[in-house]
C-alpha cells in the first residue's frame, strides 16, 4: 500500500467513527501478593556508593546532574516491591469488554 491509500483508509475510518487500536487499549496491572521487598532494597544500598564512586572519578557531568536533580532525597524514600504471580489485564475496547489476561511468574 502507498502513503496515500493509507492516508484514504485512515480518513475512511476517522469519518466513520473507527478508533485506532492504540486509541481501545487500556492497560490494568493487577497484582497479588504485593509486599516489600528489602533484599533488593538493601543490594540498591549497597551498589549506590560505589556507582557514585564511579561516576564521580569517570563521569563528572553525570554525576554534577545527579547531585543537581537531588537524588539524595529521591534514593532516601524509594521503596521496592515484589509481587507474585504478576498479571496484567490488557483491555483492548470497553465496549467489546475483549480482555487478555497475561500473567508472568
């Protein structure tokens, strides 16, 4: 198909009414079991000094951004989660109610 057939289809279905897909889609995260999860939490504090270690001797201009942006505070209430088994509905229209339930384990 040519650029202009494309763009005749596009306007065809824009009169009628018809959304593009990316339009339907709706995203739901459904979680179970979420908890904290301070192991990731506490390896997150271990590698942080020796990653501003090295961006401190190689990265100068990165690591003059970081302290700039205040990632000190931002670091100091990050919070890490897991969850188990990780699902996510993805809900392609509303009015079809045509959902995909993927789970990830």
């Amino acid at each position: 198909m040519t650029g202009l057939e494309l763009e005749s289809i596009h306007k065809f279905l824009t009169t009628l009414g018809v959304q593009r897909l990316t339009e339907c889609i709706r995203i739901v995260p459904q979680t179970e079991l979420y908890k904290p999860c301070p192991s990731l939490q506490a390896y997150v504090r271990q590698v942080v000094p020796w990653i501003q270690k090295q961006l401190y001797t190689e990265f100068t201009d990165i690591y003059n951004f970081f302290v700039s942006s205040d990632i000190k505070a931002q670091l100091a209430v990050m919070r890490f989660a897991e969850v188990c088994p990780w699902m996510l509905f993805i809900c392609y229209s509303e009015e079809l109610r045509v959902c995909v339930l993927v789970t990830l384990s």
